[in-house]
C-alpha cells in the first residue's frame, strides 16, 4: 500500500513538472531546445504505458484477488497515469504539430464503436458526479477515414472535460449523423457560464480560462490539440453556448466513400 502511495505522488510530481517547465519555457525555447524536450517526453511513453498494463493486470486479478481496498488505490494509480499519458500525448501532438511533424494514419473504422468504447473508459468518472451519458446515433453503420488513435484522443478529450465541467447529477448528451457528405459528431453539457471573451479563446494555444477543467490535461493544449488534430483531417471543430450555460463541441469530417470486399469482414485500407 505504501509503495502504491508512493508510486502515485511520483507520477502527480513528474506531471506538475512537465506542466510547469512546458507552460513557463517552451516559448522562450530554440528550436533544437524543443526538438531535446521533445524527444525526452517522448521516452517517457513507454514507462507510462507499461506501467498502465501492469496494473490493467493487477485489477483483473491475474496476480490474486484483490479486496475492495486495495482494488481501489490501484485504480487511483491506473487513472493517474491515464492522466499523465494524455498528458504526454498531448504535448507531443502539438510539438508535432506545430513542426508539421504530425503524419497521419488513415484507415476505414465504424466510428460508433470508437465513440461507445471511449464512453465505456468514461463511465467511471462520469459516476462519481452522477452524470449520465447518452449516446445518440441513427445510422446502423458510420465509417471514417482517418487517424483512429488521434480521434480517438479528440474524443476521449472532449468527452472528459464535459464530465469534468458539468455540473452533478446531470446529463452529457453525444449526438452522431453521417451523411452524403459530412460525418457530424457533437458533445453537450451544462456548466458553469464563463466570459465571452474567453470561450471565443477556447481553441487557442495555452489558452486558460478562469476554470482550467476546460482543458483536461491544465497546460491549456488540449482544446487547440484537437483543433489541430481535426484540421489535419479536412475538418472542422468548433463551440456553441447559450446563456443558460448549455456548451456544445461540434466535430464535421468529410465523407470518404470505401468499399469493402467479398467477404465483408475488412475494410480497404491506407495513408493520406
């Protein structure tokens, strides 16, 4: 137990640290001073990974049955390193980025299961707030072309700072449509109201707002992040608000028709 304590002070301190060094230097930085930060963030990837499985073991009890007490701080210590690995994404991603250093794998996915997993991964945050998240979708089929981790990462983002930032004992509403053209995904929630000034920064590089629950990993990289990822795909993401404090984020990607062959069990393939 002490050790498990201890394992999660460690990764809050390394995280606060990334944050910190990132937010107060990376401007004043050279350009090989970034790539340096860069490429040692990078190899922080794969610890934070191992570590992860590791514990995803742990709680399914591969090593022993665990009681309530000690499943519960494994947990904790899963969900923190979840938190410094999209943390880690997310500056790697807009270093990436801003270098025009992000290639982009494509391929034909159903987006719909993408959508209901990253729900799943959600749904124990979501619960300790009592928040409900309702998934609407009327096609029986919605294939994408495009970079499955990096939407899946656009998604995951804006899905847990809408739990994040809702109020308790409410609703996050996830409405999908695809049609001729467009492949059209939105998230809702109510939340606190913030300036207007503010929201219209919302997408900006190390934006901050009064409350920084906006931008989950708090280095204000996670909005503009996903613009970026988005606009690397031909599309377009943007916010709506009304003045009862109801917040929408709206995702638009081109349709890209694919064919599937005979067999009807894999889908064409490739890169763009």
């Amino acid at each position: 137990m002490l050790i498990t304590t201890y394992s999660i002070a460690v990764i809050l301190l390394i995280a606060v640290t990334i944050q910190f060094f990132y937010l107060k230097k990376y401007r004043d930085l050279s350009e090989n001073e970034k790539s340096l930060m860069a490429c040692i963030i990078h190899d922080l990837k794969n610890p934070t990974s191992a570590q992860i499985n590791i514990l995803n073991l742990l709680l399914k009890g591969q090593f022993g049955k665990l009681n309530p007490e000690q499943y519960k701080i494994l947990d904790l210590t899963r969900r923190t390193s979840k938190y410094m690995s999209n943390l880690i994404g997310t500056i790697l991603s807009t270093y990436k980025s801003d270098c025009n250093a992000l290639h982009l794998t494509k391929t034909y996915f159903e987006f719909t299961e993408l959508i209901q997993s990253v729900c799943d991964e959600n749904k124990y945050n979501a619960g300790e707030k009592n928040i409900s998240i309702i998934f609407n979708y009327k096609n029986k089929e919605c294939f994408i072309f495009a970079d499955k981790f990096q939407i899946r990462r656009v998604i995951n983002n804006l899905l847990s700072n809408a739990i994040t930032y809702s109020f308790k004992n409410s609703i996050v509403v996830i409405d999908l449509i695809q049609n001729e053209n467009y492949t059209e995904f939105s998230i809702t929630n109510k939340a606190d109201k913030i300036d207007k000034s503010e929201f219209k920064n919302l997408f900006n590089k190390f934006a901050k707002i009064h409350n920084s629950k906006f931008n989950s990993t708090g280095t204000g990289l996670g909005l503009y992040s996903a613009k970026k990822i988005i606009e690397l795909h031909k599309g377009i993401i943007y916010a709506q608000y009304t003045e009862d404090g109801i917040y929408t984020f709206n995702i638009k990607l081109p349709v890209k028709k694919h064919k599937k062959n005979q067999n009807n069990l894999k889908l064409t393939t490739g890169v763009e």
